[in-house]
C-alpha cells in the first residue's frame, strides 16, 4: 500500500485519481495531526501553508516526492529534499490565470477605492467626493518578474491602454518580442512607473527588491501591488513610504508573516489586501491539484515527472548511486570555472566507465550549475542550470565514451573560451573519495576541497623553492602539494592546498615571476 498525505485543502476533483487508487491510501490532515505516522508517507500533497522543512524531511523517512498544488516552493526546503533524495513537484501554470486577474482586479480596486467605498456604502454613508479615483489608461506599469503571471498581466494591461516596463534579468529577447515588451533596468522601471507590481519567486536576490530605498526612486504617487510573495516586497519600507505619503497606495494579497495578524500595514486605508486569494478560484484549485495528482500517480508508477523542481526522474536508489558524481561534477564545474575567468562559450562533459551508466543529464546538470555558480549571482540549481547556460550564451553537451584511461570511472570537461580552453579530469574512488586526476595534457592527483592554488610554470630549478618562500614569507602554510610536467625542462603546474584563503596581493606576487605563466586560487 502507498500512502499519501495531502495536508492543505485541495480541490477533490482534482484528487480524484488518487482517491481511486486502490493500491493507494490518502490521508487529507494537517502534517502536526499525523506526528507520529509521518513515516509511514510516501507521498506528500501541499499548498502554501504547510511549511516542509528539513526537520519534516527527517521525520518523514519513507518520503519520496513532494507535490505543491501551486507556483510558488518557497514553504519547501529544496535543499533539504534534495539531500534526503525527495522529488519535489509543483504545477506551475494551473493558477496563472487566477492569479493574473486577481492582480488586476486588486489594481482596479485599489486605484478606485473600491474596497474602501463599499464599506461605506453599506454603513449608509454617500459620500461620492471621498472617493475620487485613478484611471488605468495611459498609466506605466512597471512589471517586475515577467513569467508566466507578469505575461498574463501584461496583455490585460495592454488592452486596458496602459504603457508597459519589464524588469526581469532572466527575460529572452524572443519572449520580449513576442509579446511586445521591453526589458528595461530595476531603476528605469522604478522611475518612470505609476504602478508597481511585483511577480518573481520569494528569492534570497527578490526578497525586498522593493525597500525603503528602491521605493524612495518611485514617482511620487506610486501605487505598489504584491500579488506573488510576502516579502518581495519589504513591509518595513513600504510602511516608511506609505507614512511620508510617497506610496499613493498599495494591493497585498500576501505578507511576510500570514496571517499577518497585527501587521501595522492593515492600520492604513489606502492599503488593501486579500488572504493570499491569487490561486482561489475553482477553476485553478482544479487545475492544479490535477495536476500535481497526474504526476505523483506517474512518479509512483516508476515513470518520469515533468515539472519538477530538484531531481526530475530519480528513484532513491539511482540517486544514491549519483550522489559521488553529483558532488564531484558540482566541484569540478566550480573550479573549472575559476580557472577560466573568461567569457566561456562551450562546456563540454565526457563520461567513462561505470559513471556512464547512470543518469549523466543529471550529473550534467551539476557540473554546470557549480560552473554557474561560481560565475552568475542568482540562485543556480540542476534544474535551472540548462536555462541559465543557454540564456548566457554558454552551449553544453555530453558524451559518453568508450576510452579506457585506465580509471573506474572518468568525468572529463572541457571548457572553451575567449582565447582560452581548460581541461580538467576528475574520478570517484569508492570508500576514498573524489580526486582530481587531470589538468589540461597534466597528470595529478588532488582531493578537490579547500582553499587551492594552481600554478603554472616552467620547469626550472628554484621555482618551487621560491614559491614556497613567499608562503613562507606571508606565514602560508602549505597543507598538500601536487606537481606535474609534460618533460624535462617544458611546462609543469602545481597545486598547493591551505588552511585559509589566500589574498590577492599573494598571488600577484608569484604571477609576477618570470618562470611562473599563471597563478589561480581556487575557493570550494
Ligand atoms: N498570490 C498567489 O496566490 C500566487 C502567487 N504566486 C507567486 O507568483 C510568483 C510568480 O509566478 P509565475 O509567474 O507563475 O512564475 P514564473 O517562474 O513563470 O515567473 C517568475 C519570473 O520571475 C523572474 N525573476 C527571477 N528572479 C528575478 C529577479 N531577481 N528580478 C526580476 N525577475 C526575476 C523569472 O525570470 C521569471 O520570469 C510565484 O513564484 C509565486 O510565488 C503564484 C501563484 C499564486
Ligand atoms: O501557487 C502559489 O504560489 C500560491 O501562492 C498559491 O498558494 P495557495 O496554494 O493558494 O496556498
């Protein structure tokens, strides 16, 4: 028997499939009601309000996927599914529209009252002047996030006569076009928009996008609209600006704590707000508990997902099996990337071995997000890493080979750049652990942790003695050291691994010898 807990409030038509499910037992409570059954689920079933943390991951040790009813995982530790080899899913386009319209009916009503009026009217006051409103024709929306939601509202707003400014680093050029926009800067968006509304995940680079000093940029008479995530925009600055009479008024369906209970933002009457409604439709509650029940029945039969958030299509027991080489393509994608502080336009990955018999898309997908990682500001994860690749120009490819250099296994990865490429080979040694076994045409052998230095030089007499010496001299001490050449006399390189982290006056100092061609420091 499965079991499947569904603990927020789904639609049942929507669950309808599971509910059917002989082989399948669903229990719809709240996760604290079951406390001592959690580890008996396989399967679990959320809205916004259960908060899936690792302290949940840990209780629940039969867990294998976790399916959101909705857009937005941030009630879901991912890092934390992802270690404990959990799926997670969501259903990421069943409540667009809901939450589209939402926006735009908390933007009619906000800039006409509407909210505030109908109290009046039905405490039988009349009072017509007290409620003076704003057209939307011809205003500025400034959309910051333009996905599926921020799309949506695009067109309405469009047909409403309004000027349209996009702020979304991650936005195509193809996309922009198609649908008749243009990317502009946070700052020009802040500056010429009369009405702000925000659509982009709760992320560590959104989490108040919109402050007190960002918002101080705004036209005077602002209207702000936050229909996706409590805390995109800060609540603290937005009751800075709405005090001083700089923000006009602000629509929130969603708050930084909810229920926002003595938030100081319900005291002002040009605020108005909803309970975290954006999704509440029938129509969306169908769709997306739909949804999410097609993919958990697929996961559960064996068959892949489709929109899932960490680690698509593997079972516990493959991702056990990928763990070494995640961790290790992880690292190798980090420090190749370190090596190469260059625009690269092509990575390209090379399994053999055993390794090649696993699920190398994933182990792909890790390399380039520590590659990513090391080079972008934002958040990159193996699901996102593909994306972010393409949309930054960089094409990636993998091939699996049938060479035998003599290792178990062999990741290799080939960087191409401006002028510049970089080999690098790493293996995974059961029970001993990841090494680093080659650098461009060098053979080495290095653990990949730490504080590194890679150095290359010419084989001379006195280069490592004097290497050494201006460690020595900044009272470096030297954990492991790694040589290498091609022949006597020619190219060698060095890795040397510390304690700390090196300064860059350090480096500079040996790149500035005559036999030393370059010098890297190397952070995992
Ligand atoms: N109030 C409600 O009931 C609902 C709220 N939501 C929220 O709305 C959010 C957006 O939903 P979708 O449009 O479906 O997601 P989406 O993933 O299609 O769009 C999000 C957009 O934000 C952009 N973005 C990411 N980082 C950014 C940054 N630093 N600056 C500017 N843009 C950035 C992305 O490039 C993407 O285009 C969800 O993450 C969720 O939190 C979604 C549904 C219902
Ligand atoms: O889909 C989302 O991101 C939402 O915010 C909807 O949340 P809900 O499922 O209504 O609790």
């Amino acid at each position: 028997m499965i079991h499947v807990l569904v603990s927020d409030s789904m639609s049942s038509e929507g669950l309808q499939p599971l509910l059917d499910a002989a082989h399948i037992n669903v229990v719809q409570k709240k996760v604290e009601e079951v406390d001592h059954e959690l580890h008996l689920f396989d399967a679990l079933l959320v809205r916004s309000a259960t908060k899936v943390t690792e302290e949940l991951f840990e209780k629940m040790t039969n867990l294998k996927i976790v399916g959101r009813a909705g857009v937005g995982v941030d009630n879901i530790d991912i890092e934390a599914a992802t270690k404990h080899g959990v799926v997670v899913i969501n259903a990421p386009n069943g409540n667009t529209i809901s939450t589209a319209e939402h926006t735009f009916a908390m933007m009619a009503s906000l800039l006409r009252h509407i909210p505030q009026a109908n109290v009046t009217v039905k405490s039988n006051e009349w009072n017509r002047s007290a409620f003076v409103g704003t057209e939307l024709y011809g205003k500025s929306l400034g959309i910051i996030g333009f996905g599926r939601i921020g799309g949506e509202i695009a067109k309405r707003a469009r047909v409403f006569g309004m000027n349209i400014l996009v702020f979304d680093p991650f936005l195509t050029k193809d996309r922009a076009e198609k649908i008749g926009v243009s990317n502009c800067t946070l700052d020009e968006l802040l500056t010429n928009a009369d009405i702000i509304t925000v659509h982009t995940p709760l992320i560590k680079e959104t989490r108040g996008i919109l402050n007190k000093e960002t918002i101080a940029k705004t036209k005077k008479g602002v209207y702000l609209l936050n229909c996706a995530r409590g805390g995109i925009i800060d609540e603290a600055g937005l009751i800075h600006h709405l005090e001083n009479g700089h923000v006009a008024g602000a629509a929130l369906d969603v708050f930084e704590v909810e229920p926002p209970v003595n938030n100081k933002l319900l005291k002002f009457d040009n605020v108005i707000v909803t309970p975290h409604l954006g999704a509440s439709t029938k129509e969306a509650q169908l769709n997306v508990a739909a949804q999410v029940t097609q993919e958990v029945l697929n996961f559960l039969d064996g068959k892949p997902v489709t929109s899932s958030i960490n680690l698509p299509t593997l079972t516990k027991e493959l991702f056990d099996k990928i763990q070494p080489f995640y961790h290790l393509a992880k690292k190798m994608g980090n420090i190749v990337s370190q090596c190469m502080k260059v625009p690269v336009q092509e990575v390209a990955i090379q399994y053999e071995g055993s390794v090649a018999e696993l699920e190398t898309s994933f182990i792909t997908k890790a390399l380039l997000s520590g590659f990513l990682g090391a080079r972008v500001d934002i958040t990159v994860n193996e699901v996102n890493a593909g994306m972010i690749a393409k949309e930054r120009g960089i094409s990636f490819s993998e091939k699996i080979t049938s060479n035998n250099s003599g290792y178990e296994n062999l990741l290799e990865v080939k960087v191409f750049g401006d002028n510049q490429n970089f080999v690098l080979r790493g293996t995974h040694v059961p029970h001993y652990g990841e090494r680093i076994v080659g650098i461009n045409d060098f053979n080495i052998d290095f653990y990949p942790t730490g504080h590194l230095l890679y150095i290359q030089h010419q084989d001379k007499p006195g280069v490592i003695g004097r290497v050494g010496k201006v460690l020595g001299d900044h009272e470096v001490n030297i954990a492991t050291m790694q040589v290498g050449r091609k022949e006597k006399g020619g190219e060698a390189i060095m890795m040397l691994a510390f304690d700390r982290p090196l300064d860059d006056t350090l480096t500079s100092q040996l790149a500035a010898y005559d036999d030393i061609v370059s010098v890297k420091s190397i952070d995992l």
